[in-house]
C-alpha cells in the first residue's frame, strides 16, 4: 500500500468508484419478496458504505488540501452527507424505493463521520504513507 496510498489520482479514482456503485445501488429496483436477515439491516449497509466513502474522501482530501485532521473530516462528513441527502431525494422517483428517509441519511452521515475518523486514527503506519511525498 506504501506507493499508491500516496498518490491522489489514486484515491480520486477510488471516490469516483464509490460515487458510482452509490448512483448504481440508488437507481436498482429493490427485489420483491426479500427479508432482511436482522432488524434495520438497511442502516447497518447505508452505514458500512458511507463509511468506505468517509475514508476514501478523508484520504482523498488529506492528500489535497492543507485541512487539519478534524476540519478535514467535517468536510468529508459534510460532502458525504449532502450526497446521502441528494440520493435520499433521488431514491424517490425511483420504482420500489421509498425515498426520503431520515432514520437512511441519518446512517449515510454517521457512517460517513466514522469513516473519516477511522481513517485520521488508522494510527502512523497510514498517517505516515499519506502525509509523505511519493
């Protein structure tokens, strides 16, 4: 991980990735029939992946910006929970899906917040291969 966890095209690329499978997943018509093998499994998933997408944009932003590690995660936080509002909103128009759920964008935000967290707490082995020039 030591080379391309430094470079943000990296990282850029993975964001896009995120955005894209968020776009993808948003825009599927939910299958009939389907049980939900645990109760509120749905916050469970909105949380795990904005999580990855809190921790991709930290890094993203950590390599661009001069933000200071909590600034930096507020901002991730803040960009990743418009995005949940937006697909939140967009979710509505599509066959199947509800929309509109503040208990989902409530998840997407935390979820989000986590992840940037998790990634300025990694501890030096990350610090130390995002902070360093390639």
């Amino acid at each position: 991980m030591e080379g391309f966890s430094k470079r943000p095209v990296f990282w850029s690329a993975a964001f896009l990735v995120w955005l894209a499978l968020l776009v993808w997943v948003s825009m599927r018509i939910p299958p009939t029939g389907q049980e939900q093998a645990f109760p509120q499994q749905d916050k469970v998933l909105h949380f795990v992946f904005f999580s990855g997408g809190g921790v991709v944009l930290a890094a993203l932003l950590r390599l661009t910006t001069l933000l200071r590690p909590w600034p930096l995660v507020f901002a991730a936080t803040l960009v990743l929970s418009l995005l949940g509002a937006a697909d939140e909103y967009h979710q509505q128009f599509v066959p199947g899906r509800d929309g509109l759920s503040l208990a989902d964008w409530i998840a997407d935000t935390a979820g989000a917040l986590a992840g940037g967290v998790l990634l300025i707490r990694t501890g030096p082995l990350l610090s130390r291969s995002l902070s360093s020039p390639p």
